[in-house]
C-alpha cells in the first residue's frame, strides 16, 4: 500500500511494533531497515518513469542527512523515546484525518521555498533517526503546497527523501546500538513481497486517502497503547 504511493510505511511499522510491545532500543532500528527496502522500490518505480527530479528533493535532503544522523545518535532514555514517538504519531494521524484538502497553494518565492524545505528537511531528518518514521507522509503534500512539483514528482520526492533519511538514520542507529536485524527476517521478506507488488503496480482500487485512513486506524491503536504505558 505504501509503495504504491511513494511512501516507505515507516508510521504504520512504528505503530504496529508498538502494539506488538518490542522493545524502544528495536523499534527505529528495525522501521528504519523497513523504509529502506520499501522506498528502494518506490524509488526505482518513480524514478523508471521519470517522475523523480532532483531539484525538488535536494533543498530537503541538504538539511535532513545530518539531523537524521544526529537523531539516530540519540540516545533518548525510554520514556522520552516513547513521548517523542507518540506525539510523532498523534501529528501523523492529524495530517492523515484532518489535513486532506491540500488543493491550497503557498505563493513563496524561489528563496522562500528553498529556506522552508530546508527547515522542514531538518524537521523531518531527526523524527526520522529518532523513532524510524520516514517523513513522507509528511514531505509529499508539502511539496504540492509550496507549487515545487506535480503529485507524482511530489511521490517520487517522497520516496527518495525516505530512502535517504532512513539510510543515514539507519547507519548512525547501527554505529550505537546493537540490535540484530536477522531476527525480523520475517518482516523483511513481509515487506520486500509487498513492496515490489506495490511499486510495480502503481496503485491499488483503493484511492491514497483511503488507504491513509485504514493504516491511520493502526495508528490510532498505538496512540491508545502508548498512552495507557506512559500514563497508567
């Protein structure tokens, strides 16, 4: 379902390994791992049709490569991992439920646009090294918004930043922690299956929004999980 629309799923993976009560050290080592494959895929799908430009994603990316590092050097203590985690989450299930209508545009000039993705880049570079959530949900309707490119560049955009982040996050997590990724063998081959399937079909009968809200209905789970162990 991601794939399909350029995402690399990094939400709905934190989400379901929350639930799922793995721990806080494996939960961005591993959704990292999965983005990566996932927006592989996406990636050489969008860019094979010639949807992927530079131009659009670089401005993002100048910024996000050090946070993302920087964030997978973190070493939160568990309880603030989980906080951070859960409003990451609650933010995604906003823009998922409530920040559908993105037929707005910004009027920014060049200069504007470029210090936006930049700051935005950042932003979105250190969520991702932190708790594994790759940005795309996020990055794809803004680019729409600043008028930098079309839905499909602006997929293509996505996949690629994901890509990115989740390679420098991955790498900066690996070079601190020690998890062993050949225990979630099966959900690298889950996810490598379903990925290709997506990318190479483009899209599902369900439109983007409704696949949002289903994995959004994920989302919503953990948020309910997280905040019964944080608060009870």
């Amino acid at each position: 379902m991601y794939s399909s629309i350029g995402l690399g799923g990094g939400s709905s993976y934190t989400a379901l390994m929350v639930i799922s009560g793995m721990s806080a050290l494996a939960i961005p080592i591993v959704s990292l791992s999965l983005n990566l494959l996932v927006s592989t895929l996406s990636s050489y799908h969008f860019l094979r049709n010639k949807h992927g430009k530079l131009y659009i994603v670089l401005p993002f990316l100048i910024s996000a490569i050090p946070f993302a590092y920087l964030g997978g050097a973190l070493h939160l203590p568990e309880t603030l991992f989980l906080w951070v985690l859960l409003v990451s989450l609650i933010i995604v299930v906003m823009r998922i439920y409530f920040w559908q209508d993105i037929s707005f545009k910004l009027d920014l000039n060049h200069r504007q646009k470029v210090i936006v993705s930049l700051i935005l880049g950042s932003i979105l570079g250190l969520i991702a090294g932190i708790v594994g959530i790759g940005g795309g949900v996020y990055l794809v309707p803004i680019i729409i918004m600043l008028k930098i490119g079309s839905v499909k560049e602006a997929a293509a955009a996505g996949a690629i930043f994901v890509w990115t982040v989740s390679f420098f996050g991955l790498i900066s997590r690996l070079q601190h922690n020690s998890v062993n990724l050949m225990d979630y063998i099966p959900l690298i081959v889950a996810v490598i299956i379903g990925g290709f399937l997506g990318a190479y079909m483009g899209s599902t009968k369900f439109s983007s929004n409704t696949i949002e809200k289903i994995l959004g209905v994920i989302i919503l789970m953990s948020i309910v999980f997280l905040l019964k162990k944080l608060l009870f």
